[in-house]
C-alpha cells in the first residue's frame, strides 16, 4: 500500500508532466473503470489534499518511552531473548521528558518491543535515534516472528543508518507479512558502534487498505461517473512513466543489453496482483535465438508482488502448447521456438530463472514464469538445493526493500563457461557451467547491491553459507561480461558496484560462518 500512496504523490507532484496516470476502480461485481487522470475533469478531483492519507493509529504502547517501572520502560521488555541490551532512563529526548538508552557492547545489542500479535498485511516501524558521543554509531531495525517463546529467523532493513551525537535522526523499516505473525520488533545497536544509543518517539503503523482509500476519494466522483461509494471494492493508482513504458529497457533491473544485433529482448506485461487487478511488467528475458538460450531473466519485488493470492501454475504434459507444463513463449517469434521440448530424459531439470515463487500474486504472472524462455538445464541437486536457497533469500529481501531490482541467469557468452548441450539441432540449447544472481535493492537509506555466483558442477550442502557465494556487482560483471544496473545514475552506480564484500554481507544479513 506504501507503494500505492507514493504513486498517488506523483500523481499530484507530476501534473505538469506528460506523463500517464490511470485511476484503477473495482467495483464489488468485479468490474472495473479505468481514469487517465491527466485527461479528467478537474471537477472529478475537488481537494486534492484529502487525497492524503489519514493518519494511521499507533500499535505500540509507550512508543514515546514516557512510562517507566522498574527502571524498564513499559511494554519494551520481551519474554524472549530478542531483548537482550540493557536499557536506561535518558532525558536527552526527541519529544517529551524521555528516551531510551540501548547500551553498545563488543557484540550487537537489541531493544525488543514486548510480543505483538499482527494481521497478514504491511506496516511500518519507525522512530527516532542519536548517538551518545562524537564517534561513529549506527541501528538497524527489524523483527522477530515468536511462538511459544522461540524465535524464528531476524528480518532487518537492508542498510544500517548511520546516527549523529548533534541531531535525531529518523528511522524507518517497512515489511510485510504473509500470514498472522505474533513477532517483536527490535532496534538493534551493532558491536561496530562501539557506544550506547538513544531511542524515542517508536510508531508501527499498518499500510491503510484499498477500501479506506476509496472512501478518501469519494468526493473525488461526481454523478457523471455512475460509481458509488457503496459499490467500490478497491483502487489502485498506475503511474506511467513516458519513458520507460515507451522502452523498458530503461528499467533499473535491465542489464546493457548484448551488442549481438540478432539478441532478442522479450518484455513481459500481465496482471501482476490477482487482488487488485495491478498491470505491468512481470519479467524480461535476453533470448540469443542461434543457441536457443536466454541470456537473462531480469524483474523487479516489491510488497504487492509478495502476496500470496495464487497457487503454482499446473500444465498438462512435455509438449509445448498454450496449456502444456512448459509452454513455448508466445511472445517469441515462430522461426526461434523449440519445436520438441529438449529437457525430459537428459537428467536435468527445467531450471526457473524468473521464479515461479516469486510471482504467486497473479494467475497469468505466475503461468509467465513457465514459458521455455525462462527456463535454463540444472541438476536437480542445484534446482532444489544451493539455487533454491539463493532464491528464497531473494525473496525474503524483497520483504525488506521498497523494491528489489533482479537480474539472474546461466553463463551462455563462451563455449569455457558452457559444460554441454542437451537436445539435438534446432532444439539444442546449452547446460551454463555457472549460474549468477545481481540483486540491487532501493529503500529510505538509497540503494545497495550484491551479486551471487554458484557453479553448477560443485556440491553444496544445507550448511554452505550463502555469504561464500557473494561478491559485489563489479566482480560479477567481471565473471559474467555483463553490465549490471547500468540505468542507475553513473555516481550510484560505481558507488553500489564497488562496495566492500565484508560491508555488504554485514548489510544484507549474510553470513560466511557455517551453522
């Protein structure tokens, strides 16, 4: 929803702008209206600013550290041990008489908010921080699913944010829950700060639902529309940006593209979220037509694309038809498809570049990710094991970004970083020896990235680390000839691409430690 409400600011920031932005109405029957606003009458969208949203109720108690017992500040002492830093009265405060001091040790330290039962849905975790002293500190925030007095995995925000002794600075963490979670939220003081940090002014908000924005915008209509209030299911705002939906290519997942004049690019478009009926782009392929290989598979997650509203796409049989398991691409010329499918019988799997996980929000999105062009030859033992792992720590990064930006595929550019062929003449296509992953993620903080190179003929067991397989983006290009997030401002981009492989496994939550 985070999302939505930003779209609808540009909306309004960008009227001037040649720009397309739609209005999406559900209606409870199913039906939907469609509103390019630009070309609206102004009558439709009398006082714009009550397109704001309302202000969200606070979930926390004592968010504000006013309340104190036993010098412990009320409703911030868990029952697990996600609370494990020892905390103070400070009257150094953001707002009010006090804050909370989280002490620094030579290991990370955590203020844990007591266990709190959440909806499925996305919120918002925010508050103020300072330094103590004139040296470098820093938080990251997050939290913990808990049951029974366990604890499941951390989920943190991408980067830490870096605190001042002078100024508060505000901190912010957006995540999304799948199902109901009872979980604790933690701020989190890093050994590397080397002091305590104060804490104050802590809200968790809940992203406002499409119902609630409709009845924002009810004086929006006026009777020529023919939609009443009573009848709005939900909306959704689409803003088109001239010039990447005109060339995508300009999309900050796209690699530079080969300079092979007979590569292929195939963009994707469906419905992206079942429940709200959003439209886009699902995913882009690089096809090299005279091996029958895609070069990569590039996309992008976020909170809508996270929902699970669908289940996995089930097709009938090996042949290569609209309704098979493993359709050919519609979107590919005629001359370039397979004429047979080349996989069954060769010992390897149809390997998913795009995964078939990672777009379960959308029936036609998910039924995308099977067509042939997505596919590359793996083992069964890489399929289900180190790629399967890599892929779902992908996804649950996308829970921890405002978008994820996702370039993946097998190394097909040398005959050295190709182990075989399987099929035969003009299905052949080849087996990569190497398969790679560049993962750029944007958020409050700006943007970071990472890389992963698995080989393929290696063995790997649940215990190898994923942090022994990271790099960052400028040696994957090295590895791959590829040039990764090349649309991003030349500054960012070499600032991202050369980041310390150290820092960025501290930053992405990684580890090269075996269990």
């Amino acid at each position: 929803m985070k999302r939505l409400l930003i779209l609808i600011t540009a909306v309004l920031a960008t009227a001037c702008m040649q720009a397309q932005t739609f209005m999406h109405v559900y209606t409870k029957d199913g039906k939907r209206s469609v509103f390019n606003i630009e070309k609206t009458d102004s009558t439709l969208f009398q006082d714009t600013d009550k397109l704001e949203p309302a202000e969200m109720p606070n979930l926390l108690e004592n968010g504000s550290f006013e309340l104190w017992t036993d010098d412990m500040p009320d409703h911030w002492k868990s029952t697990t041990t996600a609370s494990n830093a020892k905390l103070a009265i400070s009257n150094n405060a953001h707002s009010g008489q006090y804050a909370v001091s989280v002490e620094g040790a030579n290991s990370n330290k955590r203020i844990a908010y007591q266990e709190l039962a959440l909806e499925a849905g996305t919120y918002t975790f925010v508050f103020y921080a300072k330094a103590t002293v004139d040296n470098t500190a820093q938080v990251k925030p997050g939290y913990v699913p808990c049951s029974d007095g366990k604890l499941g995995t951390y989920k943190y925000a991408a980067n830490y944010t870096a605190l001042s002794a002078t100024e508060w600075t505000p901190v912010s963490y957006q995540f999304t829950l799948s199902e109901p979670t009872t979980v604790n939220l933690v701020a989190m003081n890093p050994s590397s700060s080397g002091q305590n940090i104060l804490i104050d002014d802590a809200q968790l908000t809940a992203a406002v639902a499409d119902n609630e924005v409709a009845r924002m915008v009810v004086y929006a209509y006026n009777s020529a529309t023919n939609i009443h209030i009573a009848d709005i299911d939900s909306i959704v705002f689409v803003y088109q940006d001239p010039i990447i939906e005109s060339d995508p290519t300009q999309r900050l997942e796209f690699p530079r593209l080969s300079d092979d004049d007979r590569s292929i690019v195939l963009v994707h478009a469906a419905t992206l979220n079942d429940r709200t009926g959003e439209q886009g782009v699902n995913y882009s392929v690089e096809w090299n037509p005279d091996i029958n290989a895609q070069r990569w598979s590039c996309y992008q997650l976020y909170a809508s694309l996270l929902e699970k509203n669908v289940d996995r796409y089930s097709g009938h049989g090996t042949g290569l038809g609209p309704n098979s398991q493993y359709p050919n691409d519609p979107d590919l010329p005629l001359e370039f498809q397979f004429t047979a499918d080349p996989y069954p019988g060769t010992g390897y799997d149809h390997g998913h570049i795009c995964p078939s996980d990672d777009r379960v929000s959308a029936a036609e999105a998910n039924y995308q990710t099977f067509f042939m062009t997505n596919m590359m030859p793996q083992t069964h033992a890489l399929n289900a094991g180190m790629w399967s792992r890599m892929e779902t720590q992908v996804k649950n990064w996308g829970a921890q970004f405002d978008t994820l930006y996702v370039c993946k595929g097998g190394t097909i550019d040398n005959e050295a970083n190709i182990l075989n062929y399987i099929g035969s003449g003009e299905n052949e296509t080849p087996i990569p020896r190497y398969f790679f992953m560049a993962v750029l993620g944007k958020s409050l903080s700006g943007y970071t990235a990472i890389g992963l190179w698995v080989d393929h003929t290696a063995e790997y067991t649940t215990k190898d680390p994923i942090g022994n397989f990271a790099m960052n983006i400028r040696a994957l290009e090295q590895l791959t000839g590829i040039d990764f997030f090349h649309n991003l401002p030349d500054d960012i981009e070499e600032s991202v691409e050369t980041q310390d492989i150290e820092e960025l496994i501290t930053t992405w939550g990684l580890t090269t430690t075996q269990p």
